[in-house]
C-alpha cells in the first residue's frame, strides 16, 4: 500500500483536500485519519508522511496521536475511520488496537515507576 492509495482513499471518504489549509473539523479529521493509517501500514518515515500533505513530522505525531484518543470517544469519527479501511480492503480490528494501544501505556508506565524507584 501506499501513501497515494490512502490519499486517494480518504480524500474520497472524507470528500475533501488533505492539502487544504482549512482548520475545520471535518479536514483535519481527514488529515488524522491518514496520519494514523500512514504510519500503521507503511514504513515511511513520518517526515515522508508529513510532506504528502503539506505538514511536517510533528503534526503527523499529533494527528496521530489524537486520532488514537477520538477513535474511543467518537462515533462518527469511527465510522470514517472504518470506512476508508473497508475502502482499502483493511479490517477495522478496533479492539485489537485498543488492547495493544493500552497495553504499551501500561508498559510505558510500569518503566517510568521502575525507573522513579531506583
């Protein structure tokens, strides 16, 4: 897969620009649903991710991460996110992600409370 089969994927979902400079909702809810699926199923670098929408790595990291907090909370947001993996012949195994996502918090905060007892 790549990063032109995700644009054109959620582009036609979304049904907007993903090089928009628009702040509105609905864009850059576009613009995090391709920064979570590009740095899920490619190995490009988040700096190559960023530059197919005219963003750079930070705001890859950011949509991200924020479309990882929306997917739990959001049910429309969900549902484009599902649509644009149906799209891309993809399972959406939510639960799965959810579980892993958890797990590596769990993770990163037994480390931090092992590291503070030291």
């Amino acid at each position: 897969m790549t990063l032109i089969d995700i644009i054109i994927a959620v582009e036609s979902v979304c049904r907007v620009g993903l090089r928009d400079i628009s702040r509105k909702r609905h864009v850059v809810d576009a613009r995090r649903i391709f920064a979570y699926i590009a740095t899920k199923h490619t190995s490009l670098s988040l700096d190559c991710i960023g530059k197919a929408i005219g963003k750079n790595h930070a705001m890859v990291v950011h949509y991200r991460d924020s479309a990882k907090d929306i997917l739990d909370v959001d049910d429309m947001f969900r549902n484009k996110y599902e649509k644009v993996l149906r799209r891309l012949d993809l399972s959406p195994d939510l639960y799965k992600e959810r579980y892993y996502f958890h797990l590596d918090k769990a993770r990163s905060y037994a480390k931090r409370l092992k590291d503070l007892k030291q």
